[in-house]
C-alpha cells in the first residue's frame, strides 16, 4: 500500500500537518468543533481523548488510510504531498482544490519538502 508512504526528505506528513492544523496545539478547538492537533471534525473524531498527542494521531491516521486508498484505487498512484493535504482539509476537492485550499497545500508541501522543524 502506498498511501503509508511520507516524503522521503524533509518533515514528516504528520508532523507538518499538526503545525499547519493547530500550530501543535493539543488543545486547540476549531471554529466548526475541531479538536485535536489535526483539527478533526466532531463527526468524524472516533472517541478517546483528543489532547493526547498519540490518540490524535491514530485517528488521523485512520481517516486519511481511507482517503488515500480511495485516492489510489482512483488514480492509480498515490498522492503527492499537496494531494495529500487536499485530500485532508477538503477531500470533495482533491481534483480541483479552491484557491484557498490550495494555498495552503503548497505551504504544506513546502513544509513537508523542506524539512521545517515542527518543534525546537
């Protein structure tokens, strides 16, 4: 499966979309109810506690794995880091993200691409 796979340099996914979501934030809450680091929707935040750093991660991992294979099984490859975020913030726009959504695609590929630090 392909959809496990991080750039290969730089931040890892996971990391760069924590800062992008919430600056780190394991108490941030969104406008719409996110919780979590990831800033994962009420409806779709699967239980536990959403401040625990692991918890969170787990539940945005299993989000995505389902994103990312539909994305696979679709388009025969899997995506790329700008996909990748597409893919999180905005899923129904993967093909045709906004230019909102876009814009902060890129900032999340060059994060990823870069290799900023999420933490000192």
């Amino acid at each position: 499966m392909l959809s496990q796979a991080a750039s290969v340099s730089g931040m890892d996914r996971w990391e760069a979309l924590s800062m992008i979501e919430s600056g780190d934030n394991d108490h941030a809450i969104g406008s719409r109810g996110e919780v979590s680091r990831y800033q994962i929707l009420p409806t779709l935040w699967p239980g536990g506690n959403p401040r625990n750093e692991q918890e969170a991660l787990s539940a945005a991992r299993a989000i995505m794995n389902v994103r990312l294979d539909r994305f696979e099984q679709m388009h025969r490859r899997a995506a790329t880091d700008f996909e990748f975020y597409v893919l999180w913030n905005a899923p129904w726009e993967v093909d045709h993200p906004s230019k909102a959504v876009s814009a902060r695609a890129r900032r999340f590929a060059n994060l990823v691409k870069a290799g900023v630090a999420a933490k000192p």
